[in-house]
C-alpha cells in the first residue's frame, strides 16, 4: 500500500471530514477547535461562504489563464484592490504560489536591481524551505541540514530576543544593532549589501514580534548603505497582527514586501511587491511560473479581502488578540511552566522553560499533543520546540477565545500534574 510520506510530520493525528470557521470536524466524528488556522492560512475562517461562492464562480468562468501567456480579469483586480492596502511607494506587483516562492522572487529581484551579493537575515527567521530560502532561514537546523550548499552570499545576523538573552529589550536591541554595525566590518561590506530581509514577527522561529527600535534601526543602515529592506509579511501580514502590516506598527518603509498565506483563506497564492522603479530594474521574464497568480486563487483573494474589511476582521483581530493574551498572562501565573507570553494580535504564543531557565521542549509537546485531546488544536514552533503558537482565523469571536483558554488550562493542569507525579 502507498502511504504519505513519513518525511511530512505531522502535528496532530486529526483527518479533516469538513471545516468551517474556527472548528475542524475530525474522521472521528469529534468537533476540534482550530486554533491553527492552518499555519496562519484560513484568515477569514474556514470555508467562509462567500470566498466559497466566489471561487466557485471563478471555477465556471475560468480555472487556469496562464499569466504570462495571458492576463485575467481577477488578477487585475485583485492587483488594484492591494493598492489599497501597500504602502504607497509599492505601485508594483507579481505573483507566485507559495511564501518560499516569493522569498525567492524577492532575493532574486534585490540582488538584480542592485547588482550586489549579500542578503543580510536573522536569527531565527524562517523564511521557506526551497533553496534560496532554507539558506536566509535559521529557526531551526532541520530546515538547513542536508542542503548543502547552501545559497551563497548569505550572512545571519545576530536577533534582539530579549527574553531569551536575558536582557531588557531596549538592551536586546543595543547589542543586536551593535552587531549587525560589527558585521559590516567584519563579514560583508555594506556596499555588497543588496538587501535586509526581516519578518516584523518571528514566525516559525518562535512568535517573537520584532520591536520596533531594531526595524527603524534597520531602516536607518539601509537607508545610510543604499541597502534594500525586505520585509516578510508572509505570516504577520493581512491583518494577523490586529494591524493590516505588522511592519507598520514601527513606521519603516520597505522596498520590498512579500505576503501570502492569510490572503486567499486557504487558496495558494503569493504576492511580491515594490516599486515600479525597482521591478524595472529586474530582468524581464526571470520571474514567474506556471501556475503564479491563478485566476480561482486571485479570485479567493480578492473576496477575502473584501470579507476582511467588511467584517472589520483586522480590528477584531486587534481586540480577540488582546483578549487570548490576557487569558494568556492569566494561565502564566498559575502555571510558572509557562516562562513568557507574547504576541501581537492573533499572532500569540508561550515559551515553556525550567526552574534553571533552560528551554522545556517536553512540556511545550506534551500540551500541544496533550490539547488535542481537550479538542483543541494548536501548533509547537520555536528552534528549541519549547513554543506553542496560538492562531485562530481572523473570524474568531469572544466565546470561542474563552473555550480555547479554558481547554487550554485543562490541558496544562493534566501535563503539570502527570510531570509532578513523576
Ligand atoms: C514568514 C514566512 N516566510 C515564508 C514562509 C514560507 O511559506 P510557504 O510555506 O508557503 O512556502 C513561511 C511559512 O510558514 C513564513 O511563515
């Protein structure tokens, strides 16, 4: 009998019968609350209706009008309603299928218009898995291992993770852009320098949200060494954060911004963006693909992003955010387990560590495997497998919040008491 393969892990056992807004109903007749979303994918929900209806009719018209042979209606539109959305100066848009796609894209794209090498990434980041990308991600080895060569041209900056270096963030962010000024004269010149590539939030790396002083800080050495910023809203972007952007939230101007997954509730599509002045300065046709900017996908994105701003779903994003992270803070203080809460909007996570302060990957696996008992569903990430992440669509409303925490503190007081018991 063929199987899946085992390389693809899985992280609970759950098959899907069907889905719809926050829940998944299993093969196993059991309603699980998804507080997965999919990696961050099903921004309006599951199967919300009307991004249904809209690709449906996008089926009966036309599936696939190769975008290079020919363009369509829905990737015209959806190209001019992001324009409501992209910073100003981003007036130019391709599309690819998946994040790594864009990473790729948007690598190659700075490297040409700017005729230099490098690409400056951090620690932690988690950028895809394809070649390129897997060579700028370091949120954990088993992205890397195996891959080698990796990509050339490629310097890992140090990351201001302030609870894990034990600093203050004002701290976290002395000694990290005090670093990245060492590694220009030490490890790349700036002027081989073609480009920063950040993600505002950490994703995969661990739920870190970027603090705002270290991306104007980027900025600024940018700015300064005409190095291109790179930002990667592939996770944090479509409203995740309780902001459309997170970047944003500090202000900076990126030259390229990548995004995906939240855009199309599911559908695969990817979007690179700039300015037309830089997308100029790429080779033509060196970019694209087969599939890049589908017109059923296209179609999706546009419908979720009308459904985004119809149901103010970026503002409940910001409320529901606040709420899960003080359910959040409330669990902390009962269960010293959980070392740090963080998060913006509904991008949360907790970090599990030991009385000595050392990462506790056993219980962060043990209360995310043990929660799917509770019908919960949640994710692990972090490079030391001791973070859960915590990412409920954007639809998620007050209740289903509170029946998460609450299987959430069930699930911490069997883990903690079994470990005690022991
Ligand atoms: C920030 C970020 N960049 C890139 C990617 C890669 O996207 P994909 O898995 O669609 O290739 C991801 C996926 O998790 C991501 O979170």
């Amino acid at each position: 009998m063929v199987q899946i393969s085992p390389i693809v892990r899985q992280a609970t056992p759950v098959i899907v019968e069907q889905a719809e807004g926050n829940w998944i109903l299993g093969t196993d007749g059991v309603r699980y609350l998804d507080f997965t979303s999919g990696i961050g994918v099903t921004s309006t929900g599951h199967c919300h209706p009307r991004v249904v209806e809209a690709a449906r009719k996008q089926i009966g018209s036309v599936i696939h009008a190769q975008a290079t042979t020919v363009m369509h209606k829905p990737l015209l539109e959806l190209t001019e309603k992001l324009g409501d959305y992209l910073p100003e100066n981003l007036d130019s848009v391709f599309y690819a299928n998946s994040g790594a796609e864009a990473v790729e894209g948007a690598l190659r794209l700075a490297r040409q218009a700017t005729n230099r090498p490098n690409i400056i990434a951090f620690q932690g980041g988690f950028h895809g898995r394809t070649s390129g990308a897997s060579s700028i991600t370091t949120a954990g080895t088993k992205f890397r291992n195996s891959t080698v060569p990796l990509m050339g041209g490629v310097v890992i900056a140090p990351f201001p993770y302030a609870y894990r270096l034990g600093m203050t963030e004002d701290e976290a962010v002395r000694f990290a852009l005090r670093e990245l000024d060492y590694i220009f004269a030490t490890v790349t010149s700036p002027h081989e320098a073609a480009a920063f590539i950040i993600e505002p939030v950490l994703g995969d790396g661990g739920y870190l949200p970027v603090p705002v002083e270290f991306l104007r800080g980027i900025e600024e050495r940018a700015r300064k060494h005409d190095v291109l910023v790179i930002v990667d809203e592939i996770q944090s972007g479509v409203g995740r954060t309780g902001e459309f952007w997170a970047h944003t939230r500090a202000g900076i101007t990126p030259d390229i911004l990548i995004t995906a997954k939240g855009i199309a509730s599911g559908f695969p599509i990817s979007a690179i963006a700039a300015s037309t002045e830089l997308m100029a300065k790429g080779l033509p046709g060196s970019q694209g693909g087969t599939y890049g900017g589908n017109a059923v996908a296209a179609a999706a994105a546009i419908e979720t992003l009308n459904v985004i701003k119809d149901e103010g779903l970026v503002q409940n994003a910001a409320e529901r955010g606040a709420q899960l992270q003080a359910g959040l803070k409330r669990l902390q203080e009962r269960f010293p387990v959980i070392g740090d809460v963080r998060g913006l909007g509904l991008m949360q996570a907790i970090e599990f560590t030991g009385d000595d302060g050392e990462a506790d990957a056993a219980t962060a696996a043990a209360v995310q495997q043990g929660a799917v008992s509770e019908e919960l569903l949640l994710l692990p990430c972090g490079p030391l497998g001791n973070v859960i992440r915590i990412v409920p669509a954007l639809t998620v409303n007050a209740e289903e919040v509170e029946l998460a925490i609450e299987r959430l503190e069930r699930t911490l007081e069997k883990v903690t008491s079994a470990a005690a018991v022991k």
